[in-house]
C-alpha cells in the first residue's frame, strides 16, 4: 500500500486508528463465510464526518472502500475483494437516543445488536431483529444485509424495524434518508438501502422502531421420529394460520451434535425437533400452545415438552443459536447455504435436499427458521482436501437450483455478497441486472465502494459457478 | 399535448387491436389527472403490450401515466405532460397463488375486492382495507401508497409486498424481489414503486404475503372523550400495554360529526381484517346511539378466541376510564360496520363534503401530537375553516380543511393556511404532504412540500429507472421536475 496514504489516514485519525501491517490485516480478510479477501488498509473513525474524509481520501489514491461492522456476515459482504480501505465500525458503537415513548432508538452502527435489547428493556422494549449471532454482529451489519432470525416469522426483517438512516455516499457527501417516524414524502429510499450490502453507501446512523415485549412467552419442543413429519407439521401450522413467533427446526444429525456440546436437552435419539415459541396475551398463547400442540400430534410427534421456565427456554435457545459453532466440532470447515423455498413444499425439499447429499457423498445437516421457510443446510467439508471442497459446492450449488426451481429464493437473510454473485443470473435476467446496475451506479459511479458483491463477475450465465477462489476454515455464527 | 394525435392513435392501434385505443374527446376526459387530458388511451392486454407500448413512447418521447381504475389520479401535481393514459384494468388474473404458504401473484389491474373474495375461500386476506375499496386496484392502490387502518398490526405495504414485476422507462419488463416470505437477492427496487404515483414504471404484476382472516372473532371499541389530550392519553395508555390492537384511530369531533350525519358514497365491502362483506350492498348503515358525535374519539378493532376479546373489552374499557372517558362502547359484528366502513373511507367522504377539499398527511412521531393538533385547529379557525382530523396507528395524520365554496377566494385562503401549515410541522422527525388539492390550489404550491435534504438522490433514482422522463413527468416528489415558482403572495 501507498505509504503516502497510510501517513495520510494516520494524520487524520491517529496512528491508534489505522491498521496496515500484514500481521494486523490478516484478521481482516475473514467473515464467517468460506471467502477471503484482505484490505491493505483497516480504519477505525468514531464519527460521521471521519468517514466522510476516509471516504474522500480513499479516492484520491483510487483506493476501494468496503465498510464492516463485527465481520460475522455470511455471505462476504464485509470483505474487501479487491483490497483497499477497509472501514471498521467497532469504534461508531454509541446509542445515541432510546425515544421509549416513540418506541425509536438511534444508534451508531457498530452498537452490537444484543445491547440495543439491553439499552431498551428497562422501558419494556426490545429491538425485534435477532440473528443467531445477536451478541456479537452489529446493527450496522444488520441494516447492509437486512438480516433475520428466529424471531422473523413474526415481526419482520431488519427492514421492517428501520426507519431512518444517516449515509455517507462514495464521493463524502452525508446524506439522510426517511425519517424518524418512518413515513417520508418521495421514494422509500430508506427501503433500498437496507439489504444494499454497502454497495451503494455507507451506513453512518440508524433510527430504529422498538417493539413491546409480550407479556406472555411459551416456547414449545416437539420431538418427532420422522423428519416427515416434523416436515408435514410445520406446513400444516402455516396452512392453519397459527403464527408462532418463531419456528426453528433442528434434524438429528444436527441437534445431536449441538446436544454434546451445549446440552440444551435435546433428544439424542430424534429424528427431528421443531423450537416453537408463542408469543403475546396470556389468553392467546394459551390457545396457541395448544394449537401447535394438537398439530405436532396430528403429525405423530412422540411427545411435545413446554418450557417450564426463563431457564429451559434460555438453554434451548442456546441450542439453537450456537448449533453452528458446534458443527465446527464435526468437521474443519462447514458451508451453509441460506436458500428460501415456499413453506407447503418444505417436506419434498428437505427429501431432495438428503438425495443431493447422499449423490456427492456427504452428510447434509438441517436447522432453520422452518417457519419462513428459510433452509440452511449445512455441507460440513474438510478444505485441504480440494477435490471434497469442489464436490461440496457443486451440491451446494445444485440445492441452491432446487429452491429456485420450486419458486424459492436464493439467499433469505446472509446476503449475495462475493459468495453467491455467480448464482444471481439463475434469478435474475439481463434487463432486471440491467436496472440494478442503474441503480448502482445512481449511487456509486465508479464502484469504488463495496466493489465485487451481489453482481457476478462472469459477464456470460452459462457457466454458473459458486466455487470461491482459496478455500479456508470458517465457523459460521 | 406534445405530438399530434392521429400518429400516436395510429402508432398504438399497431400495437394493441384497434379495440383496445380510445383517442375520442369523451374517452380521453375520463383519464384526465388535474384536468390535463391524454391524446389516446391504450388498453395493453398483457405485460409484454404494456412493455411494448412503453418502448414506443421512450422512442418518440411520449409522455405516459399507468393506470388502475382512477380512483385517486388526483393525487400529487399535474403532469408536465401526458400523452398516453394505459389503462392497466385488462390484466386482472391471480397469476399464483399458494394457500399454503400465504404467498400470491397478481396482476396490477385486479380490483382489490375481488381480490380479497378470492383469498377470502381459503380464510386468508390482504390487510390493504383502502379508500374506494370496492373499485380500487392492487396496481392503484400500491403506487398511489395509501395505507388502511389495518396498519396499527398488520403494517404498511412495505411490510408485505414481496416481489413486483414492472415495465422500466426504456421498456424492458423487469422484477425485483421474489414470491418467498423472506428475501435479500438483490436490491428491493419494489419497495420503491410503493406511492411512487407510476413515475418509476409500469407495474404489470404484484406479489405479496398474505394474511390468514381472524376467524375466531372480531369486535371494535369506541371512547369518547372531552379534548384530544385524554383521547391521546388512552392511545398512549394502550401503546404501552400489552394489547395489540389491529386498528387504532383518534377522531376530532369535527370528523365524528361528519361520521353521524354522512354515509360515504362508496358501497360497502371489507371493512375489516379479512371481512368479506357484499359488495351489491350499496352503502353503509348509520350509526349507532353508542355513537357520540361533537367528541373526541378513540376507535380500535381487535380480535382472537372469546378469551382474548373478553380480556380486550375489558382492558380497554378500564383504561378509557382511566383516561377520563365520557362513554365507551364495545362493538360486535352488526354495530361495527358503520363505523369501520367510514373509518377505512374517511378520505373518501371529506372530498364528498367539500367542492374543494384539501387533506394533508402529516407524519409526526405520536409524543408531538397533542401540540401539532392544537396548532393545526388553531391556523384553520383563524382562516375560518372547516376541518377535520383522523389520527392513524399512532403517527400518519390525516387533516382535512373543508371551505364551503370554491373560488379564486377560497384558493387564496387554502394557499396561505397551506404554507402556514408546512411551516408548523416540527423539522425533527416529521413531515407533511398536501394529499388531496383542488386542481387550482396545486398553481400556487407544491403539494409535496418542502424540499429534503434527499432529493437529489430521488432524482439520481427516476433518472435510473426512466432515463427519458416519460413516466408522470411532474406529477411526483417535491421538486423532482416541477419548476412552477411559489407564489406566497397570494
């Protein structure tokens, strides 16, 4: 890297801000995804009008700007493909205002998505986006890949719950877009930026909608021998319009290697379980509870246990949100994918998906947010051995056209980012690639921001490829 | 009118079957938006017609405005120029539809009634309960942006609109989002058609997630009160509960009054979460003595099991009368119609009062209200004007001035009341549009009102969309090409 830059970026925020020995970078070039990509330069401001300047700096020595919040993203989003600045926004991490009456937070980017809920409980509030690596990733993060969680199926996407931002755009000039109510006059740009994946702007501040806590939760765990069934359960919730505020799914293979490691008091022997929460008036969940419960019978569910306090429904939920970082015990690396399939057609799909795994030999694991229909299979797979990384993608890749076959989607909550960009044209056509790229350019001409995500480097959609360039090991949050 | 007729009828009838181009005066007067007639109407029949006849305008620079069922072309300024009028109503199909996932594909001119009859046969509903409910289309409704009452729960059309398939401004039929409840594959362009009034694209085809019909039961709940601080004083009471209500209105008494003594032209459908009422019924019943017009007034629907209902009467009666209310009423199937078909046609029935109506909507966060509502009756009683106000799912207010005449006066008067009233919205957090305007009144001020700070992005994003101008040119978002000068003189 230019010398001169890294002075440059060294007067304007300290040398404590500025990260440039290889040693320093390696961190860096990671998320939780299987990509790489390493910046040659990694800076922390803690104010808006810094970014401007980085952003600015970075232009005049033509260098690309990626921003990147707690690098837990899925998808490569927060990775600087082609090097250059790299913006951490450790340092950005203040709630500048928790409005309880308004029920609206403000608050930097790199707040930590878990202390928002915290910073909000005493006024009865929570902030209702919960990915599984709620502790650690950011709302920043959050807003770049409209995450999810659990907790989506009833409340919405990050999206639904952001009302305002505060933007940087490629050549520094900061901007806000929407409003702190939520309702703004002209177009829903707030609705564009969010799930942009920072290829369109930097996010330097963000309003958010808090919501009110339940007074009422019960989390329900039906046991199944047939994964069938628990299949045929979960379409016949959605069919009998109950609406659990969460409904996870968690096969055997998976929960019993969760089990080991966290032991949440899931049944070894099961062929599959479903996590299901209901939320609201003591009144309602009552009849909800009893209404999954008749169903998950219906269905041949060996048994349906209720949580009997806070303390089992924490530990089960600990299952769940930590499963991934427990499959790291089975094999060296894991690839998730995060396709999206129509809920009635969730027990053929979880069928092919085994048949897939059992053509390129390898055991594909299950736990998902079932009840948005949102898969994440898990190809579990050992890097050094390239011949297994390859086959491992190409069933990846072939699950991934299943979901797209049957009327699903690509990605529902991790994001295109650099590791599915190839699979776009299987989606989308050249005049709708064709209007994004507008879009695109509206906004960041020169694509020195977030450059090589969401789209594909191949110009032609015959040859679809997923294949990343230097497989590594990845624990996935 | 920029290009000569017979060319441009002659052009289109190449296009669709002559059947479907209209170019006579009469047609032609039925699609005027602001009184600015189109030289033809054009009736595609399919996505790929509309996509071709908008390939021709972007060729020949003809200016076009897409259109449902013209229920609410009167929002937004008058177009700096319009040609064509596509009438989108042939392309009414349900292209999808999967019960079981709650998921759904529609054609943009399928009117939302006989839309909801049909998801209606398998318990489910669109929560868009609209102003011209039984006429309006999906199409219409969604770029026209207005909201229903049912966003107190169910959310706005952002929260539920999935995927849309639109032609661009240089004709190529293209999609955003998909047909799965949950999705991050590339940019969500459909967020943006939402109140986009046609200036971005044609939308051929909307896809949404649907909403399973409270089966187990339904009621409504009406308070009285003596002045706007208790009634707000109850919404508050009930925000900070553990009630969620699907619906929840604050009334001035001007509005109430208007309840009791008009019935609302449009016949009765929908009128809450999921009903399916007929729609040969052509109007609403009264109503009721439970009813007390000249109050302040708190509406909320609720439903679920008769536990729930029981628990939500109660609360809700014990919280009014915590907050001093003078009456409450709970409302079953037969009483709530009347007063929920009113509430969902509440815009409908102020342009019925007044031969100029003006509606502003005024986004402001709920702790401001109180003062906003006693600023905004003061500016109208000193211009000695009527009005009215419906508060809606705690923060989009509708206000409404109604002078009793139209002329040159009263234009006058509604111009300055207008500047006065933008001027009056807190700058943090808020902002106002005028909705509805007479024609005359739209000569003196942008509807849009002030200027923001991301307007040059908006612009950055028509001219990506429609590098020509040929959608709406004028019509949309304060300044975006709409250069008449302000006139505060007036």
């Amino acid at each position: 890297m230019n010398s001169g830059l890294v002075q440059e970026f060294e007067k304007l925020l300290g040398e404590a801000s500025v990260l440039h020995k290889p040693e320093d970078l390696l961190l860096y070039e990671y998320d939780g995804s299987v990509e790489k990509g390493r910046p040659n330069l990694v800076v922390f401001p803690t104010a808006t009008e810094h970014v401007s300047r980085i952003v600015k700096l970075a232009a005049k020595y033509n260098a690309p700007v990626v921003g990147r919040g707690a690098g837990t993203g899925l998808s490569g989003g927060a990775l600087a493909r082609t090097g250059g600045v790299m913006i951490v926004f450790a340092r950005m991490n203040r709630i500048l205002e928790v409005d309880a009456e308004n029920q609206r937070a403000v608050v930097q980017p790199g707040v930590v998505n878990y202390e928002l809920t915290r910073a909000a409980e005493p006024y009865g509030l929570y902030f209702a986006p919960d990915p599984s690596s709620w502790k650690s990733c950011t709302i920043g993060g959050n807003v770049a890949e409209n995450a999810g969680g659990p907790h989506t199926l009833a409340y919405g996407v990050t999206t639904n719950h952001v009302t305002a931002l505060e933007l940087v755009l490629p050549d520094g000039e900061i901007v806000r877009v929407g409003s702190k109510h939520g309702e703004a006059p002209g177009f829903d740009l707030t609705g564009l930026f969010v799930g942009s994946e920072g290829t369109l702007a930097l996010v330097t501040e963000i309003t958010v909608k808090l919501s009110r806590k339940p007074e009422a939760v019960k989390t329900l765990l039906a046991i199944f021998d047939s994964v069938d069934d628990t299949a045929e359960s979960v379409v016949d919730i959605t069919a009998r319009a109950i609406t659990p505020a969460a409904c996870e799914m968690l096969d055997g293979w998976t929960l019993r290697a969760v089990e080991d490691y966290i032991h949440a008091g899931f049944p070894m022997d099961s062929a599959a379980v479903l996590l299901i929460e209901v939320e609201g008036l003591a009144e309602a969940v009552a009849a909800q509870a009893d209404a999954v419960t008749e169903v998950c019978n219906a269905h041949h569910a060996r048994e349906v246990r209720v949580a009997r306090d806070d303390a089992e429904r924490e530990l089960l939920w600990k299952g769940r949100k930590n499963a991934f970082g427990a499959l790291g015990r089975l094999a060296p690396s894991n690839y998730v994918l995060d396709g999206v399939i129509p809920r009635s057609k969730l027990p053929q799909t979880l069928r092919r998906i085994q048949q897939i795994g059992a053509q390129y030999g390898f055991q594909i694991g299950n736990i998902f947010h079932a009840g948005d229909g949102n898969l994440h299979p898990i190809v579990l797979y050992d890097p050094r051995n390239a011949a297994q990384f390859e086959r491992a993608m190409q069933a990846s890749a072939e699950i991934i056209r299943y979901c797209l076959e049957i009327g699903g989607a690509l990605s529902g909550e991790h994001g295109v980012g650099m590791e599915k960009s190839e699979l776009m044209p299987l989606v989308f056509s050249d005049a709708d690639f064709d209007l994004m790229r507008r879009v695109h350019d509206a906004f960041n001409p020169d694509s020195s921001l977030n450059p090589g995500k969401i789209f594909p480097l191949s110009k032609g959609c015959g040859e679809i490829r997923i294949r990343p360039k230097s497989p590594h090991s990845a624990s996935a949050s | 009118m920029t290009n000569s007729s017979p060319n441009l009828v002659l052009a289109l009838e190449a296009i669709l079957d002559a059947s479907r181009v209209f170019s006579d005066p009469l047609s032609c007067a039925a699609y005027a938006v602001d009184e600015i007639i189109p030289s033809a109407v054009a009736k595609p029949a399919s996505a790929e017609e509309a996509a071709e006849i908008v390939r021709f305008s972007a060729l020949e620079k003809f200016a076009l405005i897409p259109c449902g069922n013209r229920t609410k072309l009167a929002i937004g300024m008058p177009p700096s120029r319009y040609d064509i009028a596509l009438d989108m109503t042939n392309l009414n199909q349900i292209a999808h539809y999967d019960p079981g996932d709650l998921t759904l594909s529609v054609d943009a001119g399928t009117p939302l009634a006989q839309l909801n009859a049909e998801l209606f046969d398998h318990k489910q509903f669109l929560p868009l309960v609209v102003p011209w409910y039984s006429r309006a289309t999906i199409g219409g409704t969604i770029a026209s942006g207005l909201h229903s009452p049912l966003q107190q729960f169910y959310g706005t059309a952002r929260d539920f609109l999935i995927g849309a398939e639109f032609v661009t401004g240089s004709g190529a039929l293209t999609k955003s989002g998909g047909r799965v409840v949950k999705n991050v594959t590339g940019y969500d362009l459909h967020k943006l058609l939402i109140g986009s009034l046609g200036t971005l694209g044609v939308i051929t085809r909307l896809n949404f997630r649907t909403f399973p019909v409270p089966i187990a039961g339904s009621r409504g709940f009406v308070a009285s009160f003596p002045n706007a601080e208790a009634a707000l004083a109850l919404r508050r009471a009930i925000a900070e509960s553990s009630l969620t209500p699907l619906t929840l209105d604050v009334l001035s008494p001007e509005l109430a009054q208007l309840f009791a003594t008009r019935t609302p032209a449009t016949p009765e459908a929908a009128v809450f979460a999921g009903e399916n009422r007929s729609a040969d019924q052509t109007s609403l019943p009264p109503v009721g003595n439970w009813f007390r017009p000249r109050e302040w007034q708190l509406c909320a629907g609720f439903a679920g099991t008769p536990e729930v209902l029981d628990r939500y009467a109660r609360d809700l009666t014990r919280l009014a009368e915590q907050s001093h209310a003078t009456s409450t009423a709970i409302l079953d199937d037969t009483t709530r119609p009347a007063l929920w078909g009113r509430l969902r046609e509440s815009l409908s029935l102020l342009l019925e009062v007044s031969p100029a109506t003006a509606i502003f909507k005024i986004s402001v966060l709920p702790s401001q209200h109180t003062a906003l509502f006693a600023n905004l009756r003061q500016i109208a009683d000193r211009a000695a004007l009527s009005h009215a106000l419906v508060a809606r799912a705690g923060g989009t207010i509708y206000f409404a001035l109604l002078p009793s005449t139209a002329n040159n006066e009263t234009t006058a008067q509604l111009a300055r009341v207008t500047t006065q009233i933008f001027d009056s919205i807190p700058s943090a957090g808020g902002n106002a549009t005028l909705l509805f305007a007479p024609r005359a009144l739209k000569q003196y001020v942008s509807v849009w009102g002030p200027p923001r700070p991301d307007l040059a992005l908006m612009r950055r994003l028509k001219t990506a969309f429609d590098p020509q101008d040929i959608f709406a040119p004028g019509r949309f978002a304060s300044g975006i090409y709409f250069q008449t000068p302000f006139c505060p003189e007036l």
